[in-house]
C-alpha cells in the first residue's frame, strides 16, 4: 500500500495541484500488473465490473486518491491470498 500512497503524495509535493485520473489508472494499472505477473491478465480484472467497486470496472471506479487507495487495498488483499 505505502508504493502507491507514496507515489501519489509525491505527485502532490512535487507541485501538482491535481492528479488525473489517467495518472491514478497508470498506478494501478503498475499494481494490477505487479500482482498478477501478467499483463494480459491484469488488463482483463482492471476492466471487469466489480461488485466491490459498486458494480463499476477499476479503472472506472478510480477518480482521485481516495478510490484510488481503496482500489490498491482490495489489490493487496487478493495479492496476500485474501477472498474478497
């Protein structure tokens, strides 16, 4: 969690007064990839509904850092082996 959260902060001290959308699908879209070592496979969940994110694709559901970390967290759940 803290590689993406860090990562997003740092867009912000580095002088960003927003973060794109396109900039948080990219850090998630890094995140998918590294958890299912594939990016065929990670591009298949990113843009599957998930009822988790209110019945919207990822990278639908991501919009600012909020979703963003709420996203990378269900991502880390299923890395650790947790059901979600």
């Amino acid at each position: 969690m803290h590689g993406v959260k860090a990562m997003v902060r740092g867009m912000h001290y580095r002088g960003f007064e927003r973060v794109e959308k396109v900039e948080f699908s990219e850090l998630l879209r890094y995140q998918a990839e590294r958890v299912f070592g594939d990016k065929l496979k990670a591009a298949t969940w990113l843009r599957q509904p998930r009822p988790h994110f209110d019945g919207l694709a990822a990278l639908e559901f991501v919009q600012d850092e909020a979703t963003c970390l709420q996203a990378k967290e269900f991502l880390d759940r299923l890395e650790h082996g947790f059901s979600c």
